[in-house]
C-alpha cells in the first residue's frame, strides 16, 4: 500500500506541473507561520468568567482578549489616537440567524444616553468599534456586569433587532493594564478578593 502512495505521488509529480514548488511554498509558509512572534499571556482578570485576559506581543503591543459568549471573541487595544477600539468576531451571531448591518455607525447607550460609535467590518463575521474614552464609558466598564449593546444604524435611525451585545464586566481595569504594558511597565494586577 506505502508503494502504491509513493508511486502515484511520483507519478503527480512528473504528470502535474508546478507540484514540487506548490509542495515548496506551503512548506515555507509553514515556516513563516511558525516564526511569528507568538503572545505572551500576562494576566488573567477573571479566570472564573472568561476574561479579559491581558497579551503581550513582541515590541510592547499588547491586547485584552475577551470570551465571555460562546460563539463571540472580543479583542482591545488603544488604537494610534488612543481611542478604544474593540475588534468583535461573532459567527455564532450568523449561525444563530441574527443579522448585524450598519452603515458606519452604531449606537451605544452611555450614561442614560446613546452615544454614536464608528464601526467597520474588515471582513463579516467581525467589526471593529472605536470608543471616545470618557467619563460614563469608563464608569460603565467599571461595573461587575457590564454589558456594552451596540445598536446597528442604517439609514440615521437604530435598527432596534440588529444587536451585538459585549459582556465587558471589569474591562476598565483590564484597560488600565493595558496600558501600563504598551509603556513596558509591570501591568498592575487583579485587584480585589
């Protein structure tokens, strides 16, 4: 049997063109994949509840992770205007039948208010959210159980059925040791009992 498979994979080689370079290439992207700097797991906030978890990449990038839902991943950074932008990858939100469509923007209830939010999709399942740091968002990130409730916008009004939901319990604290990791500092830990 090992012969016949030797055979016939020989037998592919000469017949098809440009197999020993396809062969090639995927073992250099391998290569390439396996000599990316890989993330340095920091701090767990909440080992019980799913995150946020604090990461480090090489160079002081550094990241929350989030998973509180199933079938969602969150991830935070400081963007360049150190604006907060939360990355969302939600395929379960698809597999579940939920529609999620802005059209640039999302409405955030801040404080007793909503609270426009730019958002892009680099791609469907996953949008991107950037946050004005303020007052009332870092109040509401504070709370055990803070839940942030993006509102799809489509056409200037909410579209009310259309909703991403982010379970963010302690996330300003996460946030705080973000930032001291992007400046290289020792992040502070958990805080707490």
């Amino acid at each position: 049997m090992l012969g016949l498979l030797a055979l016939l994979t020989a037998l592919a080689t000469v017949l098809i063109p440009g197999l020993p370079q396809v062969g090639d290439g995927l073992a250099t992207a391998s290569r390439t994949f396996a000599a990316l700097p890989h993330a340095e797991k920091l701090i767990d906030y909440a080992p019980e509840g799913g995150g946020p978890v604090l990461y480090r990449l090489p160079g002081n990038v550094c990241f929350l992770r989030l998973s509180r839902q199933a079938g969602q991943t969150e991830w935070v950074r400081r963007d360049d205007q150190d604006r907060i932008e939360i990355t969302v990858s939600a395929p379960g939100l698809a597999q579940a039948g939920g529609r999620f469509d802005p059209d640039g923007t999302a409405e955030l209830q801040l404080g007793g208010r909503a609270v426009a939010v730019p958002v892009v999709s680099p791609g469907l399942p996953t949008w991107r959210f950037t946050l004005e740091d303020s007052p009332a968002l870092q109040e509401t990130l504070d709370a055990d159980e803070a839940t942030l409730h993006f509102i799809a916008v489509r056409g200037g009004k909410p579209v009310p059925e259309e909703l991403l939901s982010i379970a963010a319990g302690n996330l300003w604290q996460g946030i705080q040791g973000l930032e001291s990791c992007a400046i290289g500092a020792e992040p502070p830990g958990v805080v707490g009992p």
